[in-house]
C-alpha cells in the first residue's frame, strides 16, 4: 500500500469507525472537525486534528476548500469521505485527485454516473440488471410522465433524478393526484438537490428491500452477499439484516450477480451497494440505484463475511488489488443492526440533543457497538441524530434475535431519550420474528403506537 495517511472528511461514529480501521493498518490519521465537535471522540482518536469552520455543516463538513487545506496543510496522502456529507459528491472526489491526494471511493466520473439515477438505471439496463417498470429516462414535461404513469398502472411513484438517502420520492395513487403533484415534486426537487428532473417507476406493493454489497479495484469485482434493509420508517432504514431471509438460493445468487455486472460494466473502485426491490410473492427483483459509498448498515455484511469493509476500501485506494476473491467469500451465520439514534420514539422521533449521562455497553464477542458516545458527551444538535449501531451476530437468525434482545437489554445511554425502546420492541415483535416484513411495514405497525397496550411491544416496554 503506497499510502500512510488519511484524513477523515466525516464526524460521528463513522469517523470513529475508519480511524479505527486506518490505525489496524498502519496510517496516521488526521480528523477534521466543526467547532461542535472539538471534543468528540474522533478528535481525541485521531493523530492529528484540524478545525475547519463553525458548526453548520456548509460552512465546515460541506467545505469542499477547507477540507482539502487541511489535507495539504497536514500533508495527508488520502481522503476517506465516509457517509452522509461530501460522501458521494463527484466534484469532491474530484477535487481531492487535483489536490494530488487518493480519493478512498470511486472517481468522480462514476460518481456522476451512478449518482444520477435515471443514468444509472440506464447502466443496470446494459448490464442486464432488471429494472422497475417505468420511464426509460427523466420524463419530458407533466403530459409525457402521466402518460407513463396510465400504461404501468397506479400507484406509481414520482421520484427525483438527483435524490438519494430515500429523499424527492412521491407515491401517488390516481390520475388527479398525479396533475396536482407532479409540478410540486419538480419544484421541490429542484430546491433540494439543484435538479428538478423527475422519472416514474411503478409502485411493487409490500416489496422488501434488499442490497448487494459490492468491492472492485478496477479491474477485479467481488459481491459479499446481500443485507435485508426493509424495516424503514420514512424510507430511512432503521433496522438491517444480513444475509436476507427467506431468500431462495437461487435468487441470491442472480441478485449477487447482477450487482457484479454491474459493477464490472462501469470499472467500479472501493466499496459500493446495489440495492434493489424484491417481489416476495413474484420472486423478482428490480434496480433501484448504487450507493458509491461505505454504508452505515455495513457492520453486518462484515460480521458474516469476516472482511473489513473500510480496511478494503483504504487498501484499493493505496494501489493494492482486491485481497480477495468471489470463492474466498462465504456467509457464516446472521447478524442485525440497530441503527440507535437520539431521537424520541414516543413523541414522533422528535430529535433530542444533551448530554449523555450515563454510558453501559453490552460487550460479548458477538455483539459489536459502533458509537462515537463517551459519559459526558454533549450531542450536537446541527447534524443527523445517529448515535450509533448495534450488531449482534448468531449462527442463526433466531439465535442472533435472542441475542439482539439481551444486548438491547443491556445498553444504557442515560440523559437523552434514544430509539432503543423502539428496537426492544421489534426484537419482539412476532412478525419480526418470522421476517413478515415488508418496506411499508414499519409506519404501519407504528401507527398502533408503541405503547399499545397488548402483545410484545409493551413487554418490551
């Protein structure tokens, strides 16, 4: 590896996360850091540390020159962007190569292209991925899209070129309401993410989600399996699970592949996901879009696999090739992710920054907790309300569930309300239980409240 630097252009647990695995191999590390996190933990991990600007993320996180001064300044040899912020920015990525740094992810080329979605379903298209029905690219004007929307049957959803993170996506159930919001969806796409482009898929009614993580150096492109992500509220995941249940065999592996041919087709480098919809009932499954990222539900796939997702994507980044092949990767059990964030489950997952009072983590070698909390950390409120994850490992996935209950048991976080609560309750949850699951399942079981007053959710309780 021709690298022995990294700065980390993230904060959180993710920050925590790669200054971990850089340290197991060797690199100093230099974390850069907003004025609200002068005191996190990746400061205190980090060899070295730079501010950047003030707690508002444009003016800090998002400040494409201040970040590559600080990389310069520390003569940093490597940018790791992490999740969330300039992660899947091509015009960061492309000023770090400029900068005469190595960006730890894809150029900024494949960026752009994976990043837009109409043109990368295109590229699924050409790959041979199977594609949800809908326009062909972004829609001409409200006539054309309306059009579309009448030959593939309502619902249908409206969802923008340019969105991501499940943000710009409309479910729309008739004719009358897709005049009405059609030009507002346009609108409001161009306000959150500069495009006012727009395309229209057709709605597959209680499909599951489920992603293919993918590494490639270029040249050599391996999947590891697939992780089951359909417990989402908003279309923000909450709960994730690898590998996917009650998925046949034979649709794993035409899934997995799928996502390499993909991957090959655009000469991909790092870690990527592909995720997709799937069609219990049918046994299909559709394209959705690449995430040119290190995702925050990557702990799972590691957990069965035994492979360092983010030691992977530094080393391809230093000039290695990929340390391993398709046959050396093999899935050892099951494993769940809690995504703990500081958020109120029973006053509408109100946000709740303080200071976290009190701190007990489970430990046990099958249960892992990717955190960046400390007793005494004060949670900013400028950002997103991740605290951290936990994962559980079983060799099977009733076993990992009875662990995950214990662990969940067994963590504290004292001082500010969190969504551990909501997760307890899951882990007991019947339908959970047996994977009866779908995208839309979670805001429906919610919508009997947490604190109904039968079955396992108030045991939980």
């Amino acid at each position: 590896m021709t690298i022995r630097s990294v700065l980390v252009a993230n904060r959180g647990e993710i920050a925590v996360r790669i200054i971990r695995a850089a340290k197991a191999l060797g690199l100093r590390t230099i974390q850069v850091y907003s004025a609200a996190d002068a005191d996190s933990l990746a400061v205190r991990l980090a060899d070295e540390a730079v501010a950047i600007g003030p707690a508002a993320a444009k003016k800090s996180y998002l400040n494409i020159e201040a970040i590559i001064e600080a990389a310069q300044k520390t003569k940093a040899e490597a940018v790791h962007p992490g999740y969330g912020f300039l992660a899947e920015n091509a015009d960061f990525a492309d000023a770090v190569v400029a900068a005469g740094l190595r960006f730890v992810g894809p150029s900024g080329a494949s960026i752009r292209l994976l990043g837009d979605k109409v043109a990368a379903r295109e590229a699924a298209r050409k790959a041979g991925v199977p594609t949800v029905p809908g326009s062909d690219g972004r829609v001409a004007d409200a006539n054309a899209a309306a059009a579309i929307a009448r030959g593939i049957g309502f619902p249908v959803m409206i969802k923008a070129a340019a969105g991501g993170g499940g943000r710009g996506i409309r479910i729309i159930q008739d004719a009358a309401e897709f005049e009405r919001q059609f030009p507002q969806a346009s609108a409001e796409a161009a306000a959150a993410f500069g495009d006012g482009g727009l395309y229209v898929e057709k709605v597959i009614a209680k499909a599951r989600h489920i992603e293919v993580q993918i590494l490639g150096d270029g040249r050599n492109f391996v999947h590891c399996f697939e992780r089951e992500c359909s417990l989402q509220r908003r279309r923000q995941k909450v709960w994730e699970e690898a590998p996917a249940f009650r998925l046949p065999q034979a649709i794993r592996e035409k899934l997995c592949a799928s996502a390499v041919a993909l991957a090959r087709s655009v000469g991909y480098v790092g870690a990527g996901t592909v995720e997709y919809l799937y069609d219990e009932q049918a046994q299909d499954f559709y394209f959705i879009e690449v995430n040119t990222r290190i995702q925050v539900e990557h702990p799972v796939t590691e957990m069965i696999t035994g492979i360092d997702l983010v030691q992977e994507m530094l080393k391809i980044a230093g000039g290695d090739p990929l340390s391993v092949r398709q046959e050396d990767v093999a899935i050892a059990g099951h494993a769940i992710e809690c995504r703990i964030n500081a958020e109120d489950p029973f006053k509408d997952f109100q946000p709740w920054p303080g200071t976290v009072e009190r701190l007990v983590v489970p430990d046990g070698r099958h249960v892992r907790f990717d955190t960046m909390l400390f007793e005494g950390y004060a949670v900013p409120p400028f950002y997103d309300s991740l605290l951290g994850k936990l994962v559980v490992h079983g060799d099977t996935r009733e076993q990992c569930l009875s662990r995950l209950s214990d662990a969940l048991a067994g963590l504290e976080i004292g001082g500010i309300p969190t969504t551990v609560p909501l997760h307890r309750a899951l882990a007991a949850d019947p339908d959970v239980a047996t994977g009866n699951v779908h995208t839309r399942f979670l805001e429906k079981w919610l919508e009997t409240g947490l604190a109904a007053t039968s079955g396992e959710k108030e045991v939980a309780l």
